[in-house]
C-alpha cells in the first residue's frame, strides 16, 4: 500500500516556519506505522531551494508549486491549488501548523473538499480500527478535563497542530524525489488578492524565548488584577502571561494567551497564578522544566502538572511571594 503522510510547509519569505519540522517529526512517527512515505507540499515564488531542506529531515517526496502569484500567502489561490493536489492524489494523512495561515487554509481545504478536519490537536498515533489503521486525534474537550479522540471518516485525515508542542524532527537525510505541480487557476476566479503583508513589531521578550514566564488565570479578581503578575515577572525578568479568562477580562493581550487556542511555551520556570488547570491552558506548558501552582483551591486540576504548589489565598501568598523574591523577607 503506497499511503503518503503530507505536511503543509509553510514557507514565509523564503524560509520554513519552525513548526515544519515539529509536523515532521510527527509525521515520520505516523509512517512508521503505516508503512507510508513522508511527503511535504511546497507553495511559493522562488522556493525549490527549501527542498533540500526538507528532505534532510526526512521528506521522501515535494509537491512542489512555484508562480510568482504564490510569493504571499493567497487565500483563493493557495484553497484552490492545494485542494486540487489533494483531491487527485488522495494522501493518507495531511498535517498543518496551527499558524494564522494554517488555520485558515486547512479549515478551507476542508471545507471545499468535504473532509473532515480536527483542530489543535495535542496527540497524534496510529491505531488499528476494523483491520483499517486510522489516525487518532487528540484534543482537549469538556472544559479541558478530557483527553478527545477523534477518527476521521474521510479521506484524507487532516489535522492541525500548535507551533512548538511537538518535538522537532531530528535530521535524517532521504534522497527524495521533487514532483512539480501545476498552478492551474484562471485570475478571474481569483475574488481578493493579498498586495502586502505587514510584519508585527517585534516584541521585546517574545513569549516562547522567555526562560521564566508568569502567568495568571481569573483567580486574578481577587488582588484587583494582574499588576502582581506583572510585578513577580519584572524582579525575575520573566514573561507575563495569562490564561483565555485572562484575555477576555483586558488584562493581557491576545498574543500573551497560554494553551491551545495561545501560545505553547516550554520555559525553565512557568509560575501560574490563580488558574484552575484546564487541559486547553496547561497544555500550553506542559514541558516545562518547572512549574510552581498557586491556588486557592487544593482539588484543582493545576496542582497535577506542577511541579512544586502552593495552596492558599493569593491575597495571602501573592505579597508574601514578592516580599521573598525581593529579598525583603
Ligand atoms: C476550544 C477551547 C479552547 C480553549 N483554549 C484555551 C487556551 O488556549 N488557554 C486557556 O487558558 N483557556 C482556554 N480555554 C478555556 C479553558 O477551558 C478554561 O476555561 C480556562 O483555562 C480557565 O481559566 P482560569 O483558570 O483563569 O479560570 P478558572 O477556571 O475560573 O479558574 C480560576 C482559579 O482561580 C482560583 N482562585 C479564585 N480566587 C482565588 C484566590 N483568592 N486565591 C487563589 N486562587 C483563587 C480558583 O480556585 C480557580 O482554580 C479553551 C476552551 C475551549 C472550549
């Protein structure tokens, strides 16, 4: 049986994204067990030179695309060229980042193909199902205290997953094979065309390098919100952080959500604060080198993951905790 395990490579200005070889790593693991090939799918102006990129972690095959009106990212053409792929080669299995991008395009591609899509997935493996082997698709459900599966019906199997929450590939080098593919769409069934991409300001301790980050949850109401978060990451120049709560309350911006809908993080020290432990929020932080709980509540599913917890009022703990690391105390 030749089934092909694709990941979406996305490519920005010429350079893959870091989660390209997460989704590697991942998809090798899922050849094994099915006996597949590990392909990659190409999009872009100019960018053959990824190749040998992608085949030193692995790629047995590209799928390659390249028309200058592929070097942004173009929500109708890049639907309309990868539905096209997918639809006349029927692979087995397609993995996409969990991006802006990848989000967006996976859920339209599911969506014109009428093939099911699971979203934020925090576990992918093989397992047998009626003599067929399916992929198995964990995510978070219930308000975060269950472990989902999910099997596809349709084929392809298509899942996406976050940035950073998959160990990356390591190298293992495969003489692939580059297979061109036609960009065969008409500009008069293109509706909106992307003229410019405009990139963020960077920030100054972006979340994902931080070595100690901060994080407080809606226990925050408590102490008047999120200044003490804010006070204990400044004297460990840490990372502020929240839970989604967090967010919808004003206190952090989005960019600074922990968890599967946030960003994943993997710091020497996470400190959360006053946050219950859904699965969707410590997902977010799972590997973590150490994580230190405060919370009121003695039951909560926070105390599980971590590392070192604290039980207690934050009006209590919170002023005695800054005391202590200010050498106050
Ligand atoms: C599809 C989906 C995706 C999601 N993605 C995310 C995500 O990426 N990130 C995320 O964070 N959430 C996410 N959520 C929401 C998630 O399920 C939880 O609802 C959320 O994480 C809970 O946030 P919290 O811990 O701040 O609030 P709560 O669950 O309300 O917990 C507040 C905690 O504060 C404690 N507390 C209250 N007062 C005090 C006090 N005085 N002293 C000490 N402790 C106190 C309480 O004991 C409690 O444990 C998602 C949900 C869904 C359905």
């Amino acid at each position: 049986m030749n089934r092909e395990v694709w990941i979406w490579a996305e490519q920005r200005q010429g350079r893959l994204l870091p989660v390209c070889f997460e989704l590697l790593g991942k998809g090798h693991e899922l050849c094994q067990d099915l006996e597949g090939k590990l392909a990659a799918v190409l999009l872009g102006s100019a960018v053959a030179g990824l190749c040998p990129e992608l085949m030193d972690y692995g790629c047995e095959k590209v799928y390659l695309a390249e028309d200058p009106r592929l070097s942004l990212y173009q929500a109708d053409l890049y639907t309309d060229a990868l539905s096209q792929l997918i639809d006349e080669r029927r692979p087995e299995i397609v993995l996409w980042g969990a991006t802006t991008t990848g989000t967006e395009l996976s859920a339209r591609v599911a969506a014109r193909l009428k093939i099911g899509l699971t979203a934020h997935c925090i576990d992918l493996y093989i397992e047998d199902r009626e003599g067929e082997p399916r992929l198995v698709q964990v995510v978070p459900g219930w308000s975060g205290n269950l472990a989902v599966k999910t099997i596809s019906r349709t084929i392809p199997q298509m899942a996406t997953v976050k940035p950073n929450l998959m160990a990356r590939a390591s190298q293992r080098k495969v003489e692939g094979d580059i297979i061109p593919i036609a960009v065969d769409i008409e500009e008069k069934d293109l509706r909106a065309e992307t003229i410019e991409t405009v990139e963020e300001e960077p920030e100054a301790l972006p979340l994902e390098q931080a070595e100690i980050v901060v994080s407080g949850g809606w226990g925050l109401n408590a102490v008047g919100g999120f200044a003490p978060v804010e006070e204990i990451a400044a004297i460990l120049g840490g990372a502020v952080a929240g839970t989604r709560p967090a967010f919808d309350r004003g206190w952090i911006p989005e960019s600074r959500i922990i968890g599967i809908s946030g960003k994943i993080v993997s710091p020497k020290l996470f400190i959360s604060l006053g946050a219950s432990g859904a699965t969707q929020y410590t997902t977010g932080f799972a590997r973590s080198q150490v994580i230190l709980a405060v919370d009121q509540n003695p039951d909560a599913p926070i105390f599980e993951i971590a590392d070192i917890g604290i039980v207690g009022d934050l009006q209590t703990i919170l002023p005695l905790l800054i005391k202590e690391l200010k050498g106050e105390a």
